[in-house]
C-alpha cells in the first residue's frame, strides 16, 4: 500500500527542508507535484508555513543554502 502525503503535511515537510524562500515557492513545488495548492489558505497557516521556512534556513549551515 502506497501512501501519499495529504498537502498540508507535504507543505510542512518542504517548509522543514530550509530550501524554499517563502509560501509561493512552496506553492510552486506543492504544484509540480501534483497537490491541491488551494488547501494552503488562511492567515494563521500561511504565517506557520512562512516561519518554518524562515527558521529551517537559518538552522542550515550557509553553505547548503541556496542564495534568495
């Protein structure tokens, strides 16, 4: 049995990753995976998703990140 992330646990995974900039990135590769980008909506979810990716760059050495 194969298991497929639900989009907002596969938003979570990306944003844990430090290699998006912001929600649009994720938007985009939610996208080009084939998930349902209108399930990332609201103020609240947008500001988790928005600070996780701020935070997992920050906690990634500088020279695995990808410059902005």
């Amino acid at each position: 049995m194969n298991f497929r992330p639900t989009t907002l646990e596969r938003a979570f995974a990306l944003a844990k990753t430090g290699e998006y900039d912001g929600v649009n990135d994720l938007k985009i590769q939610l996208k080009a995976e084939g998930f349902a980008v209108q399930q990332v909506e609201g103020r609240t979810l947008i500001r988790q998703l928005r600070d996780l990716c701020i935070a997992s760059r920050k906690d990634k050495p500088p020279e695995e990140q990808t410059p902005s």
